[in-house]
C-alpha cells in the first residue's frame, strides 16, 4: 500500500487500520481510538465503538510491547476489556487541561492515558514514569478541522514518557495526525493510520510544518 505522506521517520497511510496494521511492527502503540461515548456523526466508527476497539485489539500485532489508549475522563474503563492478556496494565496518566469542562454532573478538562504492557528502559533521568502530565494551554490544541483533535503538549509527554528513542511507534487511529507530530518532534519513527482521507491531509499538512524544539525533555 503507497503512503498517502512520508517524510523525515514518519509515515501515514490512508486506510483501515484492521487491514493495514497486520502488515506493521510496532514497538509502542500510541493512540486516541473511537471513544465509547463519542458524539454522533463525528467520526468514522461513532456507532460501533466497542465492536471497532475490540477488532482492533485482536489484531495488536505480536510486536508490540507497549499500548497507549487515551480517553476523555467520563469515558467507561470497561471499554478496555479488550486488551490482550498478554499486554498487562501497567498505570493511568492523567492528561491536564488549564482550562475545566463541562461533560453534563460530571468536571472535564482532564483525559486519560491507559499504559498496558512494559515501562521504557530504566535510564538516567528516566527513571521513575510520571502519572501526570503538565497541564496543557489554550494554544496547545488550535482549532485545525478536526472535531477531537489533541493537545500537542500531551501527546509530546505521552510519546517521551511511553516510548524509547529507537522504537517504532504506531498511531491506528491518527486523526489529524497529533501523536506524528510530537513523534517527530522527539525525533521517533512513527506511523500514523487514518480512515478518512480529509483528516490525512490534515496531518500531512501539519507534519510538513518545521519541528519544534524541545525544552527540558528528559530522552
């Protein structure tokens, strides 16, 4: 399958990742999948979510030591009843917002990221892993034409905190590609998967953009 962008270690492909990751092997697996309570109409895969992340999951490739799920905080965990076995748990990073929500009784502005399988390498600087993240500004997470987009500033504490520099990592569910760039900005491999071709563009805009220095981030 042609890459619909490929530059400097990062790569996306335009598809179904059901189809196209039985083909990769990644190392960490870093991703923001349908959520179970994602509004209607949004994304691909809106009305099926559990079914969605469960064939997913079945299809991890064996690879794959490190799986990274991000939720918004009133997502159900059960959700992530799929996981393989062979992928343990491992901790929950919570993921600040400066600025609180409002998702119905319920406080927002926070997210989730699940850690199943092995912690990175114990090396100087890195280590004991953080179970929370700095807390993301306003101008972390421009508007960009996606409807769920991240915060650049979470995703580039997720990628340094749950992958090492010489692994390959794999976003199945890219979206406007986020995850790539802050992969790039580290300085990782990475490869981004996304089924509908307007969000690929997104992403292959913005990783066309020059990378950004890091500042006091811990390799």
């Amino acid at each position: 399958m042609n890459p619909y962008y490929q530059e400097d270690g990062i790569t996306i492909y335009c598809g179904d990742c059901r189809e196209i990751l039985p083909s990769l092997e990644p190392d960490a697996i870093i991703t923001d999948p349908v959520w179970p309570n994602c509004p209607p109409g949004k994304i691909t895969g809106h009305d099926r979510p559990y079914e969605l992340f469960a064939e997913f999951c079945a299809l991890i490739p064996s690879s794959a030591i490190r799986l990274v799920v991000e939720m918004r905080n009133d997502c159900d965990p059960r959700f992530l009843g799929p996981v393989p076995a062979r992928l343990p748990f491992l901790q929950a990073i919570w993921l600040q917002y400066v600025m609180p929500g409002y998702l119905g009784r319920v406080l927002g502005g926070n997210e989730l990221a699940y850690v199943f399988g092995i912690p990175i390498r114990f090396t100087p600087g890195r280590q004991v892993i953080p179970s929370v993240s700095p807390k993301a500004q306003p101008g972390d997470r421009p508007a960009n034409g996606h409807p769920m987009s991240r915060a650049l500033a979470h995703q580039s504490f997720i990628v340094n905190w749950c992958s090492d520099h010489d692994e390959l990592i794999v976003d199945p569910f890219c979206g406007s590609g986020t995850t790539l760039h802050a992969a790039k900005n580290h300085g990782r491999q990475a490869i981004g998967i996304e089924i509908e071709e307007r969000f690929c563009e997104i992403a292959a805009k913005r990783l066309a953009q020059r990378v950004l220095p890091l500042c006091g981030v811990a390799r």
